[in-house]
C-alpha cells in the first residue's frame, strides 16, 4: 500500500505579497480594527441592568453581615449577663441556705433565752 499525503498532493499556494508604503499597511490594520462589533442600546441597557443588580446585592449582602455581627455581639452581651446574674443567685442561695441552717438558728435562740421543745413542733405537708 502506498501511503500518500493529502498535502503533497495539493498544490501550493502562491502567498500574497503586499506592495505598498508602510502608511498603507497601517491604514489597512485601523480598518481592520474599525470592524469591531458594536453593542446595541439593548445590550447595553442589559449590562448596566445587571451590574446595577449586582451593586445592590452586593450592597445587601455587606449590610446583612454587618447586621449578623452586631446581632452576635448582643447576643454575647446577653448570655454574659445571664451567667453573672446566675452565678450572684447560686451566691445568694447559698447565703440563705447557711443563714437558715438548724445549728444556728439554734445558737441564736439559746443566745436569747429559747429552748427547743419537740413536743410542741408540728410537721405540715401538703
């Protein structure tokens, strides 16, 4: 089998020499350059629709973490109140329960002159 080229089989072809100054040569770029495509009003309504949306959602999303910031700060002042004020009754708790205990309240009645009489204490229960 004899392997033929499709390329060698073309013939060549001649290359276009441009024969002219150097100012032709540039006038010839600027008009290639001149066939750019143009946006329509359209379009360019359409791009400005869409850059503005996305300005405002932008916009939107920045506010909306600011807002989530300052939401979390509240919320860590809150909870830090709530432990001090939890931790002041835990202490006034304990306060009571030491001031009302039995061994004292027995030390202050024999300071004063009181005995304790079983027969005389009634339990009530609900």
């Amino acid at each position: 089998m004899a392997q033929n080229s499709t390329a060698r089989q073309m013939p060549a072809v001649p290359t276009r020499e441009y024969k002219g100054s150097p100012r032709q040569q540039t006038v010839h770029k600027t008009q290639a350059d001149a066939q750019r495509v143009v946006f329509s009003n359209m379009e360019k309504s359409f791009f400005c629709f869409i850059g503005a949306v996305s300005l405002v959602l932008m916009i939107m999303l920045v506010s909306s973490q600011v807002e989530l910031s300052n939401s979390s700060q509240f919320l860590q002042n809150i909870n830090s109140e709530i432990t001090a004020i939890q931790t002041k009754s835990s202490d006034l708790t304990q306060e009571v329960n030491e001031l009302a205990s039995n061994d004292r309240l027995n030390g202050i009645a024999k300071k004063n002159g009181l005995d304790l009489s079983e027969s005389r204490i009634r339990n009530v229960t609900k």
